[in-house]
C-alpha cells in the first residue's frame, strides 16, 4: 500500500469519529490566527472600483471577510468616512466558520463615491437607518424610501407603481412577451404572432432595511387572449433608504419549444401619467460619452414665428415654459397645428449602430431623429414637474435592445424596456447542423475527433438556459438637466462598486488563500505579472474587436483561434464558445483578486453572469448541468457538473452578496443526483464497470470534475448555513476518497448521492485524468485542507498534488506503476507548487518552477499581438497566432498559485 494513504483500519476507526474536531490544519492555522490576533475592532479599509466621477448617492452592497473566530455571527456594524464620520449601514452574514463565527458579511449603504472617498468597516453599534418602510397585506407590499413610495402587487399581472410626493409617477408595471411562430416563412407564407403577460404567481420580501429591501416575484408569461403559460421568470427588486430609485434583476428560463416558439420581444412596461401641455413634455435618450438626444413631444424651436428665447431655452432645458397666454400671439394661436410627436424609439440590433425614431402616432410614418454607435441605455419621459426615467444595463452589449415611448401625447405615456428588441430579427435558439448522419456513439465519436463537437440528438437543445438582465427606474421630480441624466447613465452602465482592498483580502487567505498580491521588486516576479497584464489586456480587446457581445454571448470568450482565417473558431463545433472551460472564470476572478483592477472586476462579472445561466440548463431533464464548450453555448452533448460548478460563482457572491447568484449556487446543491441518470462518461464502452451503480442511489463520480463540482456546492451551502447534514455528506465524501486504493489516483468511484460516501473502489490501477484538477478541483481542496482538520484526506490529496508531474520512477515507486503520458503539466505546476509550500520542501518548490517555464501543455515562450488590417481582414484587429484560451487560464492559474505558494524559490531570469 503506498505510503501516504491510511491503513483500513485507520480508514474504519477515523470514520466512526464523524464528528471529528474542525479546527484549522497546522499549515494554516499560524496564519490565520496571526490575521485574529490583530486589534479586536480593527477597521477594514474599503475602496471604490467605479463611482468616483458620478455624483449619485447610490444604492451599494458588498461582502467582507473575516477570520475564524473573530466574531460572533449576528454582530453589528459600523461604517465610517475618512473623517470618522458614521455612515447608515445595513449588515447581515453569508458565511460562517465550522465553529459558527462569522466568515463572510454583507453590507448594505447610500454613498456618493465622489463624497466619500475613503471608507472603512468595523464592528460595533453604527448610526440608525431612516426613511424606509415596508409595509404588507393580503394583496400587496409597499416600500417608502422616504422619496418614492412603490406598490408591488402579489398577484395578478401589474407588479410595480411608483409614486413620488403624492404623484404617481409609474403605474401598472408588467412584464411583456411577444412570439412568433416561424422565421423561415416563404413570402407567400403567415406569420401567427401571439402576446404574452408575466403572471405573479409568488412575492417574497426577502430583506426589510433598514437600508436595503429587497423583494422577490416569481411567474410565468401568460397568454394575453389564450390559456399558454410559459417562460418562467423571476425578478428581484432592490429599494434603498432615502433613493430615487428601483433596481430590477430580471431572468428568464427558457422551457418552450425552440422549433416553433421564437420570441420576438422580451422586456419590462410601465405606464407614465402625463398632464402637463404637450410643449413640456420632455424625451431623452442617451447616446454615447455622455451624449443626450432631448426633444419635446410638441417643439418649440425653428418655428416660422419665433416664440422668443424665454420659451425656448426653457424647453430645451427642460424646464416650465410661460404660461401659453404669454406666448406671443402668433404662436399660441396655431399651438395645434405643430405636431406633437408621441412615440419615440431607440433601438440597437447591433454593438456598433442604434437608431432613434419618432412618429406623431400610430398609422404615421416613423422619421429617423437620431443615429449613433453605443447608446447608453437610458432613457426619460415626463415634465417639470416630474418624470420617470429608465433604462438597461449593459445595453449594446447584450443587443437587440430598445427602449421604446409610447402616447407621450396622452394622458397615459407607455414606456417599455425591451431586453430583446421587437424590431430586431426573432429570437432563434434552434441547433445550427442536423446532426449530419451521427446517429450511434461510434459515428458521433467520428465526429468529436473532426470538430471537437460532442454531439447526440436531444442534446443540443437550449430547454432551460437562462439569461439575467439588469434594469433601472428613477421616479424623478422633474425633468433632469443633461448632467444629471448623464450621471444617471454612467451609474446604470457602471454601477459602484465597492470593496476589500487586495492586501486585506490576502490577509484573509480568501479563497483558498493561494494568490498573493504584485511584487514587481523581483525581476523574474514582474516578468510573470508583465505577461499577467498582457494577456488580460489582450482578451480584453478581443471581447471588443471580435464583437463578443449579443443577449446570448456577452461575458463569454471564444475557446480556439484560427490563424488561417485570423478568427476565432466561432463555427467549429467544440471550439467556439468557451463555456468556463479549463477555469476561465477563475483565472480572471484571482487576476482581480490580486490586483483590484476595476476592468478585470468587469470582465469577470459579465462571465459569471453569463456562465452561470447560459450555459447551465436551470430546468428540464439536464439541470442542473452545463453544457460543454461549442458553436451555441448549449449545443454540445456533454452535460457536466465541471460547467455548472459553485467553484467559478463563489467569487462574485461573496464579494458582492448578489441573490441570484446565491440562487445558482443553492441550485447546485443537489446536482449530484443528476449523475443518477446523466454520466459524463456514458458514451465510454459499454463493458466499464464504473458506469453504473448496483443501488438506486449510486452513480459513478470523478474524483476529479465530477466530485471537485459537488464539493464546491456542499462546501458553499454548508458554510452559508451550517446546515448539518451537507456538512456530513462533504465530509463523508471526503474521508471515503481519502480511503481509495490510491486515494485521488483511483480515479473514480461510486457515490452514494444520499449519504456522500464512496464505495471503497476495488480497482488498484493509479489512475489520473489531465482533466481531473482543471476545473477548480485545486482550488476547492486548498479551501478544505484549510478549513477541516481530515489528515487522510490531505495526505491524499498532498499526494496527488507531489505525484502528478513526478517522474515515472517516483510515480511507480509511491504507487506500483507510473501513471503514463500525462497532459497539461505546466497548468499541473501550481499543484507541485502547494505540495511544497504544504510540506514545506524547497526542492518540490524548485520543481515547481520548471515545470511552469518549461512543461508541456502550455506556453513555454509568449507570442506578441500582432495587428492586422484590411484588405487580409474584415476589420482591424489583433491576434496572437499560437494563443488558446485552455492554455492562456491554465497559465494565469498557475503563474498566480505558483508566485503565492512558492514565489521565494523562483529561479532569476
């Protein structure tokens, strides 16, 4: 039996003490009880990402970590400004130590960026909140931010109105669909479209202030003369004391039938009370860099008889014009002949062009007012004497989008968000291929060895992805001058956001606790962060250059690159989209974690937000499982838990404290089960004694994607609850690996879903897959050899780590046999990394670093971006010829853990 596994007996003895103590192992325990020895109320400095320039008292929340054992769960905070100035705070926790202290907090305030630069976080009692109330009955919530007074209705099909200072400002506010049947009807052909109403079917108020109150409505898209209900949906609203305004998270799941339901229009309506005279009447829209389209519904200006500057500066502004009996004579008596113009349009089909439109009414012909290349997404309807105004985040981003007015020369104006634009082409998420004769595994797997795509009819169908998008309204009390609606605009687009500096988030070994912040004082460290910075910047502008964007694809990257078409292998089966593969998202979550860089902070959260719900089937036989890298982000085959795993969500969760990613990652929770009737390995040979299991309730699961996926999930929900029996189930699973053959190097096992345990495995040939530690395995076992004190399974997992990349003489000599021909060795270089820094073993360190210059299955040498131009492409763009984004987060993962853990070895180049 090799050396570092457990006797039989050890194995039996430790798993009759299942309550074994859980204090930190020795190799952390130092470190953090240095961080808990510090000052008991120490502030924790705080800084801003975004907001500086904004002006706007704006709605925050972020998370903040703590040390094992520092305080207790339900302590209370104070929040204070440079000059020592206490700060409304709300706080609450969201994860906890294994000995019930408090391990992550969140928190929640109103603060202009600009006024408050310098902000820090401690514990004790802080000021008292006012200015929001909620009140509840059978049919309704009411919230009073002490600005706006907003009426959420628990049934029926008008959500949300909005009122301020006794006007009613927003009024029957509803979700709306619009569908189509058909997108490939000949010209002598129909078209049936049908109208769609989100239905409430349940409202929970899930936070009460005093800061921040959150709601939650969830329902369906119900038939507006039919009885179809479909496409589920569930939107979050977030209140602030003493604000103006109302966030909406809204998502949608798709469950229709992608042959025949193409939507044609998704978005969010409301209607806008208007009384004032046709002439102060105001619509805005904004543009690009702070650009402002603003016109009233009845114009004043370039009249054939001049009203005079006092009216019209007062209209351009915005602003009450005279009385119309102060008019002069020859224009208040034709008033009625200058069109009012009462629909407006803006709409953006693409990254790089929008529109705006205007028509006097229905049944008239629409003139172009306005083009441009990015709008902004927000736009304003109302008077002096109040308005609403409202908008998309990341508007041509995510497009087809539009914003549309309508009625505006009623006393009821219409406004409508639409998240996918009704004047864009229908939505069209069918599978791109007919499967092209690949009806058995042996033809498919003919195929997977052409064009890396997995495919099986069934499979590639977008049956329960999800999209979440971010919206806001502002109940204003009259129509904003163009710096404040610019203001607005730059909060909506960029929201502030606050956060922990990277040297107190080092401190606290979040996370794993193996990245460091920069040291460029050594040259061989700063040659690795150079190249850090190179790549980010490069994928950066690739997101830009190639037009990355679009409702389906904003926040993902392209997998493999073409250098003979000089694209991207957009349309090559397993190689397009990338889908989180070989920890994408957690390359870039680490780089900001070190760095604090407001632009990878970005870029990060647009990717969990995307692959969080595009590319997870949320409903349906495959959730809740990912879909594997390919041309659609849900067309492959390979439904796997290594895709939807808590790992890549943690991050912006905890330091956020967003709920719908708190509810992706509950989601996964149960996931496991799913291996029941899903196995990743189902198109192995038939004859593989793993495949199944011999009891209802076992499947066979990786020691590696599988398991990595569910130890994330039942880590993340065991610490933000303490729920006692995941806890066990982690644990049992833990211990039981531990106990294989050859522990990690068994390979795989069956799992008892229920209980967590494995059954020990009788196959004693080491096994190791160049897949198994690529998908956040390294970092989740850093967090639970951190967190539980389980000798077996760090020893196990130790091995692993010391083993992988060893010669195979080592390899034969600790486990019988070597391990063979392995892949992607230097992404391997930053487990030899934490095997050394573990044990403290200056020549596993040394071996570390040549494995990370020098390894296969990576970048031994980095290519500079090129630019090229017309007439060789289309557009002009960058390329670096040899880049793989497998090998790019593989390096950046590495490069990181391996400058943390085993930094003071690197060799001087």
């Amino acid at each position: 039996m090799p050396h570092f596994l457990l006797s039989r007996r050890a194995f039996v003895r430790t798993s009759l003490l299942a309550g074994a103590s859980f204090s930190l192992v020795p190799a952390w325990a130092d470190y953090l009880a240095d961080n808990s020895a510090a000052a008991p109320n120490e502030p924790v400095p705080l800084r801003w990402l975004f907001g500086a320039a904004s002006g706007q008292a704006t709605g925050v929340t972020w998370g903040v970590p703590w040390p094992k054992g520092k305080h207790k769960r339900n302590i209370a905070f104070t929040l204070r400004t440079q000059q020592g100035e206490a700060v409304p705070v709300q706080s609450w926790p969201l994860a906890f130590w294994p000995d019930g202290s408090l391990k992550w907090s969140a928190h929640a305030a109103v603060l202009d960026p600009a006024r408050t630069p310098g902000l820090s976080l401690r514990a004790g009692k802080g000021t008292n909140a006012s200015g929001i109330r909620v009140a509840e009955s059978a049919t309704a919530v009411t919230i009073d931010t002490g600005k706006i007074q907003c009426q959420l209705s628990k049934q029926g099909t008008s959500f949300l109105t909005i009122s301020r200072g006794g006007q009613a400002l927003a009024t029957n506010g509803q979700l709306v669909l619009l569908t189509q049947d058909s997108v490939d009807t000949e010209p002598a052909g129909t078209v049936r479209t049908q109208e769609f109403t989100g239905e409430i079917s349940g409202l929970t108020v899930e936070q009460t202030g005093p800061v921040r109150v959150v709601v939650k409505l969830e329902g369906q898209h119900r038939q507006t003369a039919g009885t179809r209900a479909w496409l589920p949906f569930v939107l979050r609203l977030y209140f602030y004391a003493g604000s103006e305004a109302v966030r909406i998270m809204h998502t949608i799941t798709y469950d229709g039938d992608e042959s025949r339901d193409f939507i044609k229009g998704v978005g969010v309506r409301c209607t806008v009370p208007l009384s004032a005279p046709l002439h102060d009447r105001h619509v805005r829209f904004m543009g690009e860099e702070r650009g402002v389209f603003a016109e009233a519904v009845r114009g004043l200006t370039g009249l054939r008889r001049d009203p005079g500057p006092a009216i019209t500066d007062a209209q351009v502004a915005g602003q009450a014009t005279p009385d119309s009996k102060e008019f002069p004579a020859a224009v208040a008596r034709n008033l009625e002949y200058i069109p009012a113009f009462g629909d407006y349009t803006l709409v953006q089909p693409s990254a790089d062009s929008f529109t705006v439109r205007k028509r006097t009414r229905p049944g008239f012909s629409w003139l172009t007012a306005a083009t441009g290349r990015r709008a902004a997404g927000l736009a304003y309807v109302g008077s002096p004497t109040g308005g609403l105004a409202f908008g998309i985040r990341n508007f041509w981003q995510s497009h087809p989008a539009q914003l549309d007015i309508r009625n505006a020369a009623t006393a009821q104006a219409n406004v409508t968000m639409w998240l996918w634009a009704p004047d864009a082409p229908p939505m069209d998420l069918r599978f791109y291929h007919d499967g092209m004769g690949q009806d058995t595994f042996a033809k498919q797997r003919e195929g997977l060895d052409i064009t890396y795509e997995d495919y099986e009819p069934g499979f590639g169908t977008p049956k329960g992805v999800a999209r979440t998008s971010e919206l806001m309204l502002w109940a204003l009390p009259a129509t904003p001058a163009a710096t404040e609606l610019a203001a607005l605009a730059e909060t909506l687009q960029a929201p502030p956001v606050l956060a922990c500096t990277p040297a107190y988030l080092q401190a606290q070994a979040v996370f794993g606790g193996n990245w460091s912040v920069p040291d460029p004082a050594v040259p061989a460290k700063a040659a690795i962060e150079n190249q850090l910075g190179k790549y980010f910047d490069f994928y950066k502008k690739q997101v830009d250059q190639r037009s990355w964007y679009g409702f389906w694809n904003y926040g993902d990257v392209m997998h493999s690159y073409d250098e003979s078409r000089h694209v991207w292998k957009y349309d090559i089966g397993g190689f397009a989209w990338d889908n989180s593969e070989l920890s994408t998202d957690m390359w870039l979550w680490y780089y900001f974690l070190r760095t604090g860089r407001a632009d990878v902070f970005r870029m990060a959260e647009a990717m969990t937000r995307h692959t969080g719900e595009v590319d997870v089937h949320h409903l349906g036989p495959f959730a809740p499982l990912g879909s594997r890298h390919n041309v659609l982000h849900w067309g492959d085959s390979a439904k796997q838990l290594r895709i939807s795993t808590a790992a890549n969500r943690r991050f912006y969760y905890y330091l956020t404290a967003d709920e719908r990613v708190g509810d992706l990652l509950r989601e996964q929770v149960p996931a496991a089960k799913v291996l029941l009737a899903i196995q990743p390995g189902r198109k192995l040979p038939q004859d593989d004694p793993r495949k199944s299991g011999t009891t209802p309730t076992e499947a066979y699961c990786s020691f590696g994607t599988d398991w990595g996926a569910i130890a994330a999930a039942w880590l993340t929900e065991w610490e933000r609850t303490g729920n006692p029996e995941i806890k066990q189930k982690l644990l049992n699973s833990m211990r039981t690996l531990a106990a294989q053959p050859h522990g990690f190097f068994t390979g795989s096992a069956l799992l008892d879903v229920e209980t967590g345990k494995f059954r020990l495995s009788t196959d004693t040939k080491p096994y190791a897959q160049h897949l198994n530690a690529v998908f956040g395995l390294p970092e989740i076992c850093a967090e639970l050899v951190a967190l539980v004190d389980m000798p077996e399974f760090r020893q196990a997992w130790l091995a692993y780590c010391e083993l992988y990349n060893a010669s195979e003489a080592e390899q034969a000599a600790r486990l019988g046999e070597s391990l063979g021909k392995l892949n992607l060795r230097q992404g391997h270089s930053r487990l030899t990394a934490y095997a050394a820094q573990q044990k403290k073993d200056k020549i596993l360190a040394q071996r570390a670093w040549q494995e990370f210059y020098h390894a296969s299955g990576g970048f031994t040498s980095h290519q500079p971006a090129r630019q090229l131009q017309g007439p060789q492409v289309l557009n002009s763009v960058e390329e670096i010829p040899d880049v793989s984004t497998n090998a790019v987060a593989q390096w950046g993962l590495a490069a990181i853990q391996c400058l943390a853990l085993v930094g003071e070895a690197i060799p001087a180049k």
